[in-house]
C-alpha cells in the first residue's frame, strides 16, 4: 500500500519538521505557542504526503522545481495561518519541499 517513495516523503517530511521546530524555537525566543509548533510540524508531514503520493518525475531537475511549488503551497498554508508573520518558516517550507523531492527521488530510483 505503501510505496517505498510515500515512506521515505514522510520520514523527511518529519525530520525536516523537528529542524523547523528547533528553529522557530530560536527564532521567537522560545514564546511561540505550542499550537503554531505542532502546526508547523504537521505541516512538514503533509508537505511529505503530498510530495510522497505524487508521481515520481523523469527527470531531477523537474522533480526539484515540483518540490519548491508544492512546498510553496503546502507552507502557504501555515505562513497565512502565522497572519504572513513567519515568512522564514515560509521560505524554509520551500526549500524543504524541494530536499523531500529530491530525497524521495534517490530512493525511489533505486527501488527500481
């Protein structure tokens, strides 16, 4: 049921969330409300989901630039959710979409 892509989505998805979390946590000080926490980690895991059940590209470099838009999308999500205050975890959302693609990428080309 689950492909080894789907898998591999989510576990990055989840450990990149654990390094937004770390950074927002500096970032504010250390006063940000538990809630925007865990949002911002679940929304690196739906960032996973999304990224993981979508089609594995021919090419990387196509692979990479579908990582940047749906990581834009998905973090849009938290970045409206933060009233468009956290523009870094926003940003960061972008760059971890494309690093989710890419990981997903390697691992599922050598499944095959």
């Amino acid at each position: 049921m689950f492909s080894r892509r789907l898998k591999v989505s989510l576990i990055s998805g989840a450990i990149l969330g654990i390094f937004c979390i770390i950074g927002a946590l500096i970032r504010f000080d250390f006063q940000i409300s538990t809630y925007l926490v865990f949002s911002l980690w679940y929304n690196r895991i739906i960032m996973g989901l999304v990224i993981g059940l979508a089609l594995q590209p021919q090419k990387i470099s196509k692979a990479i630039g579908r990582g940047a838009f749906l990581g834009l999308l998905i973090s849009f999500a938290y970045y409206s959710s933060t009233g468009f205050n956290d523009f870094v975890s926003f940003f960061a959302g972008i760059i971890y979409g494309m690093i989710i693609e890419y990981i997903s990428y390697r691992f599922a080309a050598n499944e095959k």
